[in-house]
C-alpha cells in the first residue's frame, strides 16, 4: 500500500475518534473520548512491535520501539516523539466527520450540504496552492483536528514502514501520546520522563509543509491580589482604599508597547487578562511571555516592582503577588550535545527537497514543556492549515511529506 493511503485509513481512523479536549474540567484527560483514543494507540501500537506499551494514569500512551543496528554498529542518539491526542474545543462539534475531496478543482468546498457550510476560496486563498491535489476537511461543524491527529497518524504510519522493511536501521525510539495539549500542555506536564528517556524529541504540530519551530515562548502567570479598606461614604475620606483603584494604578505602571496589541515575531509582552473586583478585594491575572528568558525574568522582577511602587502609593492596601512559570522555550534546552537534533531536522528537509520555514512561534507546544525537562524537543509541519477552525484542512501532498520527515529522520539518526 503506498504511503498516502496508509496515513488517509489512519487519518479517517483516528479523527472518527471524538476527543476534543474539555477545559473547564480540571481531570487529566479532561474527557472521555480521550480515554478511547489512548485505548486504540496502545492497541494498534502492539501490532507494531512497539515493547513497553503502557498507559498511564493520565492517559500518556508510552511505547519503545528498540534499535534495530547492524552488529558493531556505534551508538546512536534515543529520539522520541511526542504527539497530542485530544482536539481543540473552539465550541464546535466534538464529533469528526472528515470526508476526502480528490483533485480539488479549486473554488470553494463545499463541507456540508445540508447545512450549507462551504470553505470560501476568497477567506481561504491558501486553498489555491492545493490546486488538483486530495485535501481532507471536516464537514464544517467540527474542526478536521489534523491538529494533531495528523501526528498521530504520522508516527504510526512510519513504525508500519519500519516494521515491514527490515533492511532499514533505526535506533531505539519512544513515544508518547499525551492528553490535553489544548488545555494549555496539561497532559505532557504529567508526563514521567523515566518512560521517555530520550537525547532529544521531536513534535509534529505545526502547520504548512516545511514549518520547523525550535523557539517558543517563554511563559507564566501572574495573579495580583489586593485587598483594600472599605468605608461608608460617610466616613471615607482619608479612609476608604478602593482596591479597583489600586488595581487601575497597577496597570498604569505597565508599558502600553509591551502589550500584545503592540507586539509581534520575537517581541514579549505582559497581557493583563483579567481583572476581578469588589469594594474589598481585587485580582489581577497577567500573562507573561518572551522567548528571551532574559527579558522574560526582566518582565518578572518587573511585576514585583510595579507592586512595590503600588504599595507606596497605597500604604494601608495589602498587596501580594503569586508567578508560575508554565513552559520554556524550547531554544534554551539546546546545548552542544544535543543541539543535533535542528541539525538533523534541516538535513531531512533538504534531502526531501522541501524549503525550510522556520518561524518562532508566538505560543507553546508539548516540546516547550518537555524541553524544561532538558529534552529538547523541536516542532515541525503536519502539512495541515487553519489549525482551530472549521476550516481546517490537510492535503495528502504535504501530509505525506511530513511522514516521509519522520521517516528521514529515523534513517539519519540511525547514520548518526
Ligand atoms: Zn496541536
């Protein structure tokens, strides 16, 4: 069977499986659907003398392919990949329906006939570079979820591929699918490294064919909390401290430049995302990101002071100041010995005679989380585009090319 049509079964196989992620529910797969697909990799990965298989208690898929060298061959690197099994919920359909247009003849696709949902080629110009090749898309109440089922299949495909043809070396491999990528990297957080012990790892969630991503933001939260002095107006002069106020002040100390609204590409920003506040008390909830971990702490310590200068101005308010740190950048695990794994990603792609799009993402992935463990774990393409819509959609040609990448890399990390 060619590949193409092997990662379509797969594709159909696991995008039918609903598993959209819930984010109002703090349970780790935070729904059912996500249990299911977890059952169905295990099962399938046993077919393909992947050893180890096991799932854990947040549902992380973990599986170990081990090497296959020739006698005396040098050691070579340990690579994982890591791949999201939920999709996201924008408040659509939980349920998938992907159907297959062959040859797209280009214009607009219609999704759904019944309910009149079509990918207009005027919104979507992108559709034109697809021109008379297969394109999978939802039925326009859903998301497709290539995003990441796209990965999924991608990896399961290639360790097909593997076990079929035995002539084609390979070093020790691991794999996890995780839960909860969407609701921001909860699943790979609770991930237990001593069942991924890799040199480094790779993703595959990122859009068009040749996208590589090794830097993401830096990020954390910020929570300020205030407590003022309510008073009758009676008596409140000199004696009522408004939290809403202070929390006004605390905000007028940021730089309105360092906003999201004002920043782009590599620029960090503080993003003040929500304020809650009564006569009493306030909150204040910051989202900080920088790929830079410099200008990242600089944001942090920051915070801290914008707090103290606050705290001048309002003796009597009682102020305090919670940050977490949520994921890293992935470019800060990179060191000498490991940093081979961006090399061998942009000789894949030069041997596969693909251009090389590298972008510095202004978000995280899994591997931004798995690369604060000293893993570093660069992103590329699923081939797919419009991640988060309705109008979502992959075509075969770079589906294909993103297997044939995983399938490189293999091939060179065995090299060495
Ligand atoms: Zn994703």
């Amino acid at each position: 069977m060619d590949l193409k049509k092997r990662l379509e079964q797969r594709f159909l196989k696991y995008s039918a499986i609903p598993s959209q992620s819930d984010p109002s529910n703090e349970t780790i797969p935070s729904s059912i659907g996500q249990w299911e697909m977890a059952r169905t990799l295990a099962d399938d990965l046993k077919e393909l003398d992947v050893q180890d298989i096991e799932i854990g208690e947040t549902g992380v898929v973990y599986g170990r392919l081990p090497a296959r060298l020739s006698p005396g061959h040098k050691p070579v690197p340990v690579v994982g990949w890591c791949c999201h099994m939920d999709t996201v919920d924008v408040h659509l359909s939980p349920e998938v329906h992907a159907q297959i247009i062959r040859s797209y003849p280009g214009g607009d696709i219609l999704q759904n006939e019944e309910k009149q949902i079509y990918i207009r080629e005027e919104d979507h110009p992108e559709l034109r570079d697809y021109i008379g090749q297969d394109i999978i898309v939802s039925d326009g109440t859903s998301v497709l979820g290539a995003d990441n089922k796209a990965a999924v299949s991608n990896v399961m495909v290639a360790l097909e591929i593997l076990k079929e043809d035995p002539e084609i070396e390979h070093g020790e491999i691991f794999i996890a699918f995780v839960p909860d990528e969407e609701t921001g990297l909860r699943g790979s957080k609770t991930m237990d490294f001593s069942k991924f012990p890799v040199d480094f790892a790779y993703t595959i969630d990122c859009c068009e064919e040749g996208e590589v991503v090794y830097q993401t933001f830096n990020a954390g939260e910020a929570v300020l909390t205030i407590r003022g002095v309510p008073a009758h107006p009676m008596s409140s002069k000199n004696n009522l401290v408004n939290p809403c106020m202070v929390a006004v002040d605390y905000i007028n100390l940021f730089d309105r430049a360092e906003m999201p609204e004002h920043t782009e590409d590599t620029e960090g920003y503080l993003w003040v995302t929500d304020i809650f506040s009564d006569s009493l008390d306030a909150k204040v909830m910051i989202d900080i990101r920088d790929h830079d971990l410099k200008k990242y702490n600089a944001k942090k310590e920051f915070l801290k002071k914008a707090m103290e200068i606050t705290q001048l101005k309002h003796p009597k308010a009682q102020l305090s100041l919670e940050m977490k740190d949520i994921y890293g950048n992935i470019y800060d695990a990179l060191n000498d010995d490991n940093k081979v794994c961006i090399d061998y990603l942009y000789k894949a792609l030069e041997e596969l005679g693909i251009k090389p799009k590298t972008k510095a993402m202004r978000g995280g992935t899994d591997g931004s989380f798995i690369s604060t463990k000293g893993i570093p774990t660069p992103n590329y393409f699923t081939g797919a585009l419009n991640f988060h819509s309705s109008a979502e959609f992959l075509p075969m040609n770079a589906f294909e090319n993103s297997c044939l990448v995983t399938l490189k890399l293999m091939e060179l990390i065995a090299k060495n």
